[in-house]
C-alpha cells in the first residue's frame, strides 16, 4: 500500500461530497484488521510505503503545461478561480496548495505502479487515488490532475507493451478512456450507471477507441437500480473475455464504490458484498493474465462511514493475499472512533449480509431486459473488434 497521512490533504473543504475522512477511516480500519499499519511503522501484513509527490515532468506527462500552471496559480491564492480549465467550480472549489495535493495522489498511484512494474511485489494499491475523470486540459467531477491515467503512461513509457484498465466506479471513466482514445496499447473498460441518468453523461457501447484503436475503449452502462447480481452477471460477460483476448502485461482497476445502494450520488444497488466479488474476480484475472501484475487504486464513494471504509479494506485485503472474511465484526475501536469523531454508529460487521451470485451470460440472453439489453450493446459493440464472437 502505497500511503502517508497527508495524502488526506487532497480536501475542497466544507460541506463537498468527496470528503477525506474516508480515507482516513479506511486506513484505520485496514489497520484495526492487522492488514497495515496506519502509523506507518510497517506492521500488518500489507507493507505501507511511502507517497513522493510526482513531479512536474511526471504530470506533464498526461496533462498540458497550461493546466499545470493553472493549478499551481490557484493553489497560490484560492479566491481567484479557473474556470477554462475547471477550476473554482461547484464540484472541483479552489482550495490552498491544490497542486501539492494532487501531485501528491499522482506520485503515489505512480509509485504503485512502479513497485509492480519493477518486480518489487506482485500487487499495490493506492486508495487515495482513482482521480479518473481529470482531463489532460481541465479538472472534472472532483479530479484535478488524472494519476491513473499518469500512472499507466508511466508503465507504457517504461516497457509495458499493453495496459488493460478495468474501470467500476458508478462513473464513467471519462478521463482516462481520452487520454488513451487514439492508444491501442490501452484498453479501458468502464462498467457505470448509463450517461442517461449520470454524470459525465458519457461511456456508451458505441464509444470504441479512436482511428487505429477500435476497440480499445469498451463500455458497459447499466440501468439504474442494477444490483449485485446484475452488475455482475454484466462483469463477468464483459470483463474478463476482453482482457484475457487482449494480454496484456499488467492490469490496472479503479474502485469506486459509488456503485452502493447507500451512495447519495449515484442509483445503482450494489452492497459491499457484490463489491467484494469483483475485487476477487479482478485480482483473479491478474493472476490468470499478467503474472499477477495488479495496480489497484481508490476512486468515487460518498457514504463515507458506512460503505467506503469497509469496501476498500476488502480491496486491500485481497491486494494483501489475506481477504477478510465477510462475516468479520467491525473492530470495536474503530467504531468508538467514529462514534467520537463523526458522531455517528459505524456498521457491526464487515458484510452487507447478501450473497454475490449471478446468472452467467452463456445461460441465455433476455432482451426484454435493459440490464442484457446493456451488456448485449456492450459486446456487439467491442467484441468483434477483438476477434470475438459477441453472441453467447
């Protein structure tokens, strides 16, 4: 895990839905289960490294030199906004030393990356990050400066040949899927709620990549109210057939976990425990693909006691090699920590209390439904692009 305390810097303050406190509360809840060490000291069985803080060069790799400028220019002096380059809005406020900060959620994803690429482990994670709607010219939907789009430009200017990039945040992952639209070494696969009811109003079926690269963005975007098995009956149909026919060389996930039914922005119905299951899935593929080489980062999540704390500690227990069992109980000290810093109850147990089964898309396609009607777009779409027969 790739973490230091004043990662929570990244903060737009008041009353912004994307509160750093569940950043915070994930790493002392993966620290309550013995997975890390909040202090830093090593402890727990997930090694926690140090975050360096990406320099300019390195976010000019992804970003133009006038947007790095902006930042800079604001994070000097907040009460003058950017709005070109999307600056001072109501989603991404101005906030003092915003390059810092988000240079800082760059490096670490970057230094994820690295420790992957190089060898050093098998997985990292980095759950500060996942910033997956920044764009090379301008901040969006809470994203200043792109580190995971950074972080595999990094890897493909240091040897990768192919990245494969799963996406499951309730959002689109806009930003990224751009940056890398005209790139065949790339594929992005986003699974959202439908641009039709969601923020960016973007990633559907007939976005494939651009000349040269079709076939390279694929989208799945899923009907409001999709619960676990829905969600991933359309994983499991997509996913991991597009990238075992891509091979590529190292697998790179964000998690948002926007995606729960308690999420106060979005409409899909996921528990944790659906959650849960394509963390295993995707840490599966990463064995069965890429020799294991798995780059892991945070993303969306609002319902910041309740769901974010619990679903990442799940992510990085997987990333650990020590999945924490679902029917464990919420460590009782980070619950009294809660109830004293939030004043709140924090969930009993590490579960939502449902079982993630699904109905496999080879038992048969109902085009009745918007969900198979979804996932049928989804593979007519990216599927003959790869040599692919999309029917089941």
């Amino acid at each position: 895990m790739v973490f230091d305390p004043s990662l929570v810097d990244y903060d737009f303050g008041g009353e912004h839905p994307m509160d750093p406190v569940r950043v915070d509360l994930t790493i002392r809840l993966a620290d309550e289960l013995g997975l890390v060490s909040a202090g830093g000291s090593g402890g727990g069985v997930l090694p926690t490294v140090p975050a360096p803080v990406a320099s300019d060069e390195l976010v000019l790799t992804v970003h133009d030199e006038s947007m790095v400028e902006a930042v800079k220019r604001v994070g000097a002096d907040p009460s003058r906004p950017d709005l070109a380059h999307g600056l001072g809005t109501e989603d991404n406020p101005t906030f003092e030393g915003m390059h810092e900060a988000s240079a800082h959620v760059v490096g670490a994803s970057v230094e994820a990356a690295r420790r992957v690429w190089t060898g050093e482990v098998l997985h990292a994670a980095n759950v500060s990050g996942g910033l997956h709607h920044a764009m090379p010219d301008r901040a969006s939907g809470f994203c200043i400066y792109n580190d995971v789009a950074v972080a595999i430009r990094w890897l493909l200017d240091n040897g990768a040949e192919k990245v494969a990039y799963v996406d499951v945040d309730v959002h689109h992952g806009d930003g990224v899927q751009a940056v890398f639209w005209d790139d065949p070494r790339v594929l992005t696969i986003s699974l959202h709620e439908t641009g039709q009811m969601l923020f960016p109003g973007t990633g559907f079926p007939d976005e494939v990549g651009g000349p040269g690269a079709e076939g390279s963005a694929v989208n799945v975007a899923l009907p409001p109210g999709t619960s676990d098995a829905g969600w991933l009956r359309a994983f499991h149909a997509v996913v991991p057939p597009l990238v075992r026919a891509f091979e590529p060389d190292v697998l790179v996930t964000q998690h948002g976990c926007d995606s729960h039914v308690e999420d106060p922005l979005a409409h899909l119905m996921l528990t944790v425990d659906g959650q849960r299951a394509s963390y295993e899935a995707l840490h599966d593929l990463a064995h069965e693909v890429c020799e294991g080489r798995w780059v892991a980062t945070g993303g969306g999540g609002y319902a910041v006691v309740d769901v974010v704390p619990r679903a990442w500690s799940h992510l990085l227990g997987i990333v650990a090699g020590a999945p924490i069992d679902p029917s464990t109980p919420v460590p009782e000290g980070w619950r009294e920590h809660v109830l004293t810093r939030l004043g709140r109850a924090a969930p009993l147990r590490m579960t939502d209390g449902r079982s993630p089964v699904y109905r496999d898309w080879r038992k048969g396609y109902d085009p009745d439904t918007w969900l198979d009607r979804a996932v049928h777009a989804a593979r007519t779409a990216a599927f003959p692009l790869h040599g692919m027969d999309p029917f089941p």
